[in-house]
C-alpha cells in the first residue's frame, strides 16, 4: 500500500503543478529537493510572484525511522518504527478576488520490532478560504467534494464536511478559517472499507481537486480589486496564519518533530496585516464574509 499510494502522490503533484501552472501563466513552481537524516526525504515545490499565485506551494514527501517522541505520546505506544508519506499544498492567490486553498492526502504505517503492520491508516481533505465570498464558488468547491464522496460512500460528504468545519476552527477567534470542504483522518480498514477501498476513496477526493479550484481561480483572476480589498486580504490572511501556528495538527507536529522547517512554513502567506481591533464596516462585502464564518453553512441543498 505504502508504494502504491506514494507513486500516486507523486503523480499528482506534477498533474497538480501542470494546472496550476497553466491557469497561472507567467510562473513556474521550483523544485527542492531534501532528504532527512531519520530516513526518507521529499520533492518540495514553491511558486512565488506568478500572475495569479503570490506564493504557494505543492509538496510530497515520504519518512521513515523510529517513532518520534510526540508520536508515541499520540499513539500511546511505546518504540516502534514508521513509515509516513503525504500530499501537502497550499496557494495564496495575489488577487483578493480568489479564495486561498488548501489540501493534503496522507498515508501511516507503525510496525512491531519485527517489521509487521500493527497500524495503518489514510488522513486527508481539502479546504477553501476566501476573502470575498461568493457564493456560487462555495457551492461549486463543496459540490465537487461531494461527487467524489458520494462514488464511494452516501454518508461520506455529510460526516466529512462537518469534521473539516470542526477541525478548521479558530477557537480563539470563534470563527471559521473559511468555508471548509472536507476533512478525514484514522481511516483504517474495517467490516465496510478494505485499505485498498480507502486508498479508492482518497485519489477519487485528490483527483477531484484541479476541477474543484481551477474553474473559481478562471472566473475571478481577472476581477478588479483596489487596495483597501488588499488590505482585507492580508488582515484575514492574519487569520489564516494565526490557525496554522496555534491550532494546526500538522504544523505543531512537524514543530515538535524536527521537521523540515522551510517545508512546514510554505503554507504561510507572504504579506499579512494585524490591524487592532478591527472590525469591517457595516453592510460590507468584508462584514457579509465574517458573518458566514460565524456558523457553518450548508453549502448544497438535497
């Protein structure tokens, strides 16, 4: 499973890359290659400055060694050896107009002393973050989550959506960090799913990304925006910064876990704002945004 699902990942970065460097055309992603000195290594790729895409980037990678410290605290084990490799991408538009995105697909092996499977599961989802919202492209995103969901399980896109409005909180803030799309995690092999039916399911939902994003970027990267939506931009962006250093998972993970720290920071945008006690403007476009992320939304109607 581990080299089938590595290979697929390593696949979808360069079909990923291939569109969002077409819907960009001016920039293109640059390749760092880096190893760990645990074990294993991986294939980061950043664009910066494009026509459409300020900075972003599309990273795979795949580690292996003993199991870190906060690992087995996690996992309340003890010693064990592991074996981890994902998808991770995050892109931060220059216009306000196009929602930031961001997405990952994982996969994680533990193994006894003699080198058997004791745990094994996949992780994953995909999420929208706009600054202006429009309807419409929260529509579309979720409706494209849910046809992936839906070729695999009836259940799956109700249960996903609301773990992704559940995980991507800003509890401090009491608001969402945008308008979710979907989130997994622990999916392992049961009376229903075999690992090769949730290896079926995770490249359905990461297949499905280029056509849940690509058409909002096409239809608001030539819309107009003035400096006062820049501003909004960044100030909100502080949002985005602000979950991925205190509530992320992830991010606190790879913190703890002698990570690969430029690897771990990509996802963080280039220019953000932190104006005190700011509040948008009554009846604006700023404040219909804050409002929707009070509460989540049910973005399609059976």
């Amino acid at each position: 499973m581990k080299e089938q699902f590595y290979k697929y990942i390593q696949n979808l970065q360069d079909q990923i890359i291939a569109g969002l460097e077409a819907v960009d055309g001016h920039a293109k992603f640059r390749e760092d290659l880096w190893e760990r000195l645990e074990g294993g290594g991986g294939r980061t790729r950043v664009i910066e400055n494009g026509a459409v895409f300020e900075k972003g980037g599309v990273n795979v990678s795949a580690v292996h060694g003993k199991l870190p410290e906060a690992m087995q605290k996690l996992f309340n084990v003890g010693e064990a050896d592991f074996f981890a490799c994902g998808l991770s991408l995050v892109l931060h538009p220059k216009s306000p107009m196009v929602p930031t995105v961001h997405a990952n697909w994982r996969y994680f092996e533990m193994y006894d002393e003699n080198g058997n499977i004791i745990q094994q599961w996949f992780g994953g989802g995909q999420d929208l973050t706009p600054y202006y919202l429009f309807e419409e492209d929260a529509t579309h995103f979720h409706q494209t989550c849910k046809i992936a969901c839906d070729k695999h399980n009836p259940d799956f896109y109700t249960k996903y959506k609301k773990q992704c409005d559940n995980y991507f909180w800003n509890a401090h803030r009491n608001e969402a960090r945008g308008v979710g799309g979907l989130f997994f995690d622990y999916c392992k092999a049961n009376e229903e799913q075999s690992m090769q039916d949730w290896f079926n399911f995770v490249s359905e939902v990461g297949d499905s990304f280029l056509e849940a994003y690509v058409p909002i970027v096409e239809k608001r990267k030539g819309l107009a925006y003035t400096p006062e939506h820049k501003t909004w931009q960044e100030i909100r962006r502080g949002r985005y910064v602000e979950f991925n250093l205190v509530h992320d998972k992830g991010t606190l993970f790879g913190l703890k876990t002698n990570g690969r720290i430029e690897s771990i920071l990509m996802s963080l945008p280039p220019n953000v704002q932190w104006v005190y006690d700011h509040h948008p403007e009554s009846g604006s476009e700023e404040e219909k945004l804050v409002k929707v992320l009070e509460e989540p939304i049910k973005w399609i109607v059976d």
